[in-house]
C-alpha cells in the first residue's frame, strides 16, 4: 500500500501503520506531480495508493486522467459504499482519495488498515 499524505500526517502515520505493508511519503502540493508520485510506487510493486491531500478533488480527477481508476472519499460511510460496489460489480479502485481537511489522522489510519485488511486487491491465489 503506498500512502502519499500531507506532511502534517506523515510522522503519525508513519509510526502507525506497519512498514511492512506501507510506503509512506510525503504528498506534492501540485496535483500534476502526485500522478507521477503514484506511478512511481506501482512500479516498485504497491498495488493501491492512498492519497490524503487538501486538494482531494484536482488529484483525483487529475489521476483519473492519467487513466488510474480513483475514487475520492469523502466520509466513512462513503468507503463503505464503495467496498460494497466492489464486493458487488467488481470495481476495482487503484487510487483512494481522502481530503487532510475531512480526516483526521486515527480515522486516516484505519482506513488503510481496513482497506488492507479488506483485500479486494489480491489476486485470489495469494495469501498472507
């Protein structure tokens, strides 16, 4: 899971997430620059990305124009409704997106935690 946060969030989340299972870097301030940030961590092999930046909407339509499948969340109950499109259509969002202003740090934390945990992403023949 490659966790691109604002810098405010970055030592927390560091300290709170397993290094095993996350690269965390700091998020660019230019939207342009955060596709080639995502880009760059699914070619060292991170299947997800989790993006907090303040300007949730022009990264994840900037990200969608690059042609990676986002999806901006907005609350709790949105990234539930969009694991529940997943288990149902098979959608499959390379690029999650949370806005700095609308999510704290521990409600930043669980959801990559659950997202993780959640495990949409594997292929069915992989385990942990």
């Amino acid at each position: 899971l490659a966790v691109l946060s604002v810098a405010e969030y970055t030592l927390g989340l560091q300290r709170q997430l397993c290094p095993k299972r996350t690269r965390i870097s700091t998020v660019s301030q230019v939207p342009n620059d955060v596709t080639e940030q995502l880009r760059q961590a699914i070619s060292l092999g991170h299947r997800l990305g989790v993006v907090i930046s303040p300007q949730s909407f022009a990264v994840a339509s900037g990200v969608g124009r690059d042609g990676l499948l986002s999806v901006r969340v907005a609350s709790w109950d949105d990234f539930q409704m969009a694991l529940a499109e997943i288990n149902r259509t098979g959608w499959l969002p390379q690029i999650w997106v949370l806005d700095s202003r609308q999510w704290n740090l521990a409600a930043t934390v669980n959801f990559c935690n659950h997202l993780y945990d959640h495990g949409y992403w594997r292929p069915r023949k992989e385990t942990r």
